[in-house]
C-alpha cells in the first residue's frame, strides 16, 4: 500500500506541476508532446519498413540467385513489393525489354541500351533510397530542437522566479518553487523527447545505408550480366 501511494502521490505531483505551470510553459510542453508523438509514429512506421526491407531483399535474392531466366523471376517480382532490389530489378527488366533484338545485334547500339539500362538502375535505386528517408528529416530536427525548446521552457521559467521575487521582495521557497518547477519539467520534456529521436535517426541511417550497399551492388552484379549477354551476342555476330 506504501509503494501504490508513493506511486500515486509522484503521478499527482507531477500534473500538479503541469496544471499549476503557466501559459508559456504549457505551450512549450505542448509543442514537445506533439514532436515526441510524431516521432513515435515514425519510428514505429520506419522499423517496419525496414525490417520487411531487409526480409524481403534477402528473398528476392535468393530467387533471383536461382531463377533460370529473367521472365520466370519477373513473374515472381510481384511477390516482394517492400523489396528495394525488386524494385531496381524491375525498373532494369522493363528498360531491358525496350531494347528488341535488332538493336542487340549491333554493338553500338547494345552500347547504348547498357547505358540506358545502367541509368534506369540508378534512377530507380535513388528513387528507392530517397522513399526509405522519408520523414528521417522529423527525428533529425525533433533531435537537434527538442533540447533547446525545453530550453527555451527553463529560461522562461527562471525569468519568472525572478520576477516574483521582484514583486515580493523575498527569496523563499514559496516564491521561487513555480518558476523552477516550470523550469525543470521543460527542460526534462525537451530532452526526453530528444533522446529517442536522436538513437533512432542513427539507427536507421545505418540501416539504409546498409540497403543502400545492397542495392548498389545489386545494380553491378545486374549490369554485369546484362553486359556479358550483349557482348556474348555480338561476339557470335562477329
């Protein structure tokens, strides 16, 4: 019973502190409440993201690994629609199927389809990277933000302590206790909602960087086979 009323009486106290604080202070704890649920809806929306990112990459690899051709691997593209290398895949097959067989005959013009294979690769792989980031730029400016609004809380605070004991004309605790207490749970917001922003923007910038490497050097090992085709036909032309 001892322990449910301690628990009770910090959970009273500290909406006490909410509630008694004044307009500026409840703005500025408002502002950081908002941030940290954008953020929270962010970072629980990106984790899954990128774990079926990452799942789905290392099926569809595995698939294309052991595809006989590219048509029975097309048809199986569909089934990994999180998938950043499915997606460069099918942006790479359908630039490829552009080309018909009279331009593979001649080397230039084989050339010229590689490259434009090569550009469809890296358009669609920018293109994938840059829908993993999105909404990244929210947690890297509630990080770098969220301290100095609680800052901005804890000045503001201060500035009231001294000025009710201005008015007073006293320094006792009963003067100076609203302003600090304003200043400490602004500052505790700002930091509380910074802290989680700041890990989990780090985190996933590792985690799209390593999807990044995959899909780059998935867009090599693509391009290489595809060249290696082109110039096995016109080696047989020749």
């Amino acid at each position: 019973f001892k322990t449910m009323n301690s628990h009770q009486a910090i959970q009273t106290g500290f909406m006490s502190l909410i509630t008694q604080s004044g307009p500026m202070a409840k703005m500025v704890l408002l502002l950081l409440l908002v941030a940290s649920i954008f953020c929270w809806a962010i970072i629980i929306s990106k984790w899954r993201t990128m774990m079926r990112a990452q799942m789905q990459n290392t099926k569809f690899l595995e698939v294309f690994w052991h595809g006989k051709n590219l048509d029975e691997i097309l048809n199986k593209v569909d089934k990994f629609p999180a998938s950043p290398v499915a997606a460069v895949f099918r942006s790479g097959v359908k630039e490829l199927k552009k080309l018909n067989s009279a331009e593979i005959e001649v080397r230039n013009s084989a050339s010229e389809g590689v490259d434009n294979i090569y550009r469809a690769l890296i358009r669609s792989s920018n293109a994938e990277i840059a829908s993993l980031e999105k909404h990244l730029s929210w947690l890297a400016t509630t990080a770098s933000a969220a301290p100095f609004v609680g800052l901005f809380g804890t000045v503001w605070g201060i500035m009231n302590s001294f000025q009710n004991i201005g008015i007073t004309g006293g320094a006792n605790l009963a003067v100076v206790a609203p302003g600090i207490s304003e200043a400490l749970i602004t500052t505790a917001t700002g930091i509380a909602a910074a802290i989680p922003a700041v890990i989990a923007y780090n985190h996933f910038s590792g985690q799209i960087k390593r999807l990044s490497v995959d899909v780059e050097c998935f867009c090599q090992d693509f391009l290489n086979i595809i060249q290696r085709s082109f110039m096995g036909t016109g080696a047989r032309k020749n």
